[in-house]
C-alpha cells in the first residue's frame, strides 16, 4: 500500500517513461470527472515483482487495498458487535443460584423417565427456537417450566439460553425475577446503583431470548404489588415478538391470581407472558439438592 502511495506522488513525466498505456477502467475524481490513469510493466516497479510483466493500474490497486481495508475495519467491527451481544449471557443475567450459569445438556442429571423427556422436550425447544429465528418470525413462543424447587427447571432453561447464545447471533439474559426487583428497590436509595427499573427493563426488553427464573417468587404466595406488576408488564408488553422462557413453582392459575386485580379474575399479564406457551412438567421429580452429608467421608 505505501509502495502505491509513493507511485502515485511522482512527477508525471517520470510515470509516463514507465508506460504509453492508459488504464481502461473509470475512475472519478471529486467531481465527478473521469480522469486516465495510465498502466506500468510490473517488472519496472519496486516491490511489485508478484504481478510478474503485467501492466497494472496503480489507482486501481489502492482502490483495492482501500476496499480490503473497509471491509476488515467492516468485519472487525461486526465481530466485536457480537462478541458484545453474547457476553451479555455472562455480564448482565442475575442468578440466585451462581451455578446455574454452568448449566448445559450435558450436565443435567437425567436420573427418571421424566426427566429424559423434559430434556428432550427442552432440546425440542431449542430447535424449534432456531428455526423461528432463521425464519425471522414476527412471533415466537413462551417455554413455561413448572414443578416443585429443586427438580432442575432453572438447569433446563439456562440450557437452552446457552445453547441459543452459543449457536446464533443473539442477546440473551437470564434473570432471577426476585433478585431484579430487590435490585431494583437497593437502587432507591443509592444513586451510584446501575440496577434501576429504566436499566432492567431496557434489558429485557432488548435480549433476544429471556429466562425469567422463578417467576412467582418473589411474593412469597400472596398477590404481587401493584408496583411488580407494573415492571413485569411493562417488560413483557415489549417481548410480544420474542421468545421468553419461565421457570416457576405455581401453576398458571395461581400465578393469575398472583398477578390479578381486585377488578380482574385473570391476570392480564398472566394471559399475555402464556397466550402462546409450551409447558414442560415436573411432577414426580424429587428435589436434587436435597442430599444426605457423609460425616465418615473424607473431603478431597
């Protein structure tokens, strides 16, 4: 590129002693003018010896490297815009339980008949999640996970999360629905807080694909406050056409009456997260974590 570049400066009388020819293509300059640039034998030019006794067009190799250049800084650009997105998995989801950022397939305990089929259900989803993002669908569908703590229904839908981040050119988040709303609350009373409710949801309601963790928790069996429900409406108003993943204890009717109004039986916001969801069950499962410690056991 600087051999070209210092080419070009010469004085034009010692250009043209290196050829007659003019190159064919058109090049404007600032004006739109077609100005004639002219060719050279390869062979006559230092640091050109690769095109052998070819005539070449200087202006015609800078446009070139010019061209190579905008699509490297182009492509580099890209990548880092990727790379962007999928860290948010890792630097912006909110667990209660740090290890489920490690949960994959390949690490879920299949120990019973149901939880094969729960996992193989949740690969399923996997599947049918891709396809609707390589078909650009304008709607996707809500994965709702329901069964008692402990049985693995946060494990599954990390899972699925990873799996979607790792394979596509997608944002994800995984959030625990309590630890956001305490978040939220610290955020009050400490300006120097990024957690605010404007920070999560634009986060939500940006990702791609969104694990809302134990939904249902965070009140503790009695009706969610007018102000929980607000947030979570707001988010899920602007998920209409993205993929949201539940995990939770209750079933869909007490989360309706969780999330209802003294005015309204169903919870509107209940019947809009599920108005087109796939369940996968946890009935028989016992709680994994829940283990007997061996007392006589030496630790490693």
């Amino acid at each position: 590129m600087e051999n070209i570049k210092t080419l070009m400066k010469l004085p034009n009388n010692m250009m043209m002693a290196l050829t007659s020819k003019d190159c064919p293509n058109e090049h404007l300059n600032e004006y739109g003018y077609n100005i004639k640039y002219p060719l050279y034998e390869a062979s006559k030019l230092k640091g050109f010896e690769e095109y052998g006794n070819q005539l070449i067009c200087l202006q015609c190799l800078k446009q070139k490297e010019d061209t190579k250049l905008e699509q490297r800084i182009t492509d580099e650009a890209i990548k880092r815009e990727q790379n962007k997105r999928k860290n948010t998995l890792h630097h912006c989801s909110i667990f209660s339980d740090r290890t489920i950022a490690d949960a994959g397939f390949k690490n879920f305990l299949s120990l019973t008949n149901e939880e094969l089929d729960n996992a193989s259900k949740a690969k399923l989803a996997v599947d049918r999640y891709k396809e609707l993002h390589r078909k650009q669908a304008d709607e996707y569908f809500t994965t709702l996970f329901t069964g008692s703590t402990g049985v693995g229904k946060s494990h599954l839908a990390m899972a699925i999360l990873r799996n979607l981040n790792e394979t596509l050119d997608v944002e994800c988040a995984f959030i625990n629905v309590r630890y956001m709303l305490q978040h939220i609350k610290d955020s009050f009373n400490n300006k120097d807080s990024k957690y605010t409710q404007m920070y999560f949801i634009d986060l939500l309601s940006r990702v791609d694909f969104l694990v809302l963790d134990d939904l249902g928790n965070e009140t503790g069996d009695k009706e969610a406050s007018r102000w929980t429900k607000e947030v979570l409406t707001e988010v899920l108003e602007s998920r209409q056409s993205k993929a949201t993943i539940v995990t939770t204890n209750y079933s869909r009717g007490q989360l309706e009456t969780m999330y209802g109004s003294e005015y309204m039986q169903r919870s509107a916001l209940i019947s809009r997260l599920l108005k087109n969801v796939a369940t996968i069950q946890f009935k028989d499962t016992k709680d994994k974590r829940v283990k007997a410690f061996d007392l006589t056991k030496p630790i490693n």
